[in-house]
C-alpha cells in the first residue's frame, strides 16, 4: 500500500488543532512542524522518502 504524504496537509491539521486548543501559530512555524513530523516519520521508519519523477 502506498501512503503519501504531503508536509502542506501536516501543516493544516496542526493549524487546526492548535486553534481548538487556543493557540494561533504563524504560518512559518506550522512549515518547521511539519517538516520536523515528516523527519521524524522518516526517522522512526514509519516512511520512506520517495521522489517522483515530477518533482525537481
């Protein structure tokens, strides 16, 4: 089974739960959250990081 992953989606879901839980996080620390969620799924071998042939 393949699972995508895309760092943009990780991004709105921790905006979305941090706002219920009263905080409001600037967009560039939603980036570095979901970079380090994606690093750390990588790291833990939950994911491998693949490139597809349309990404540079």
């Amino acid at each position: 089974m393949d699972v995508y992953i895309d760092t943009e989606e990780i991004a709105e879901f921790f905006y979305m739960e941090l706002v219920k839980r009263g905080y409001v996080p600037k967009e560039i620390e939603l980036e570095e959250i979901a970079d380090i969620t994606f690093d750390y799924l990588i790291a833990k071998c939950i994911i491998d990081e693949e490139w597809d042939e349309y990404q540079s």
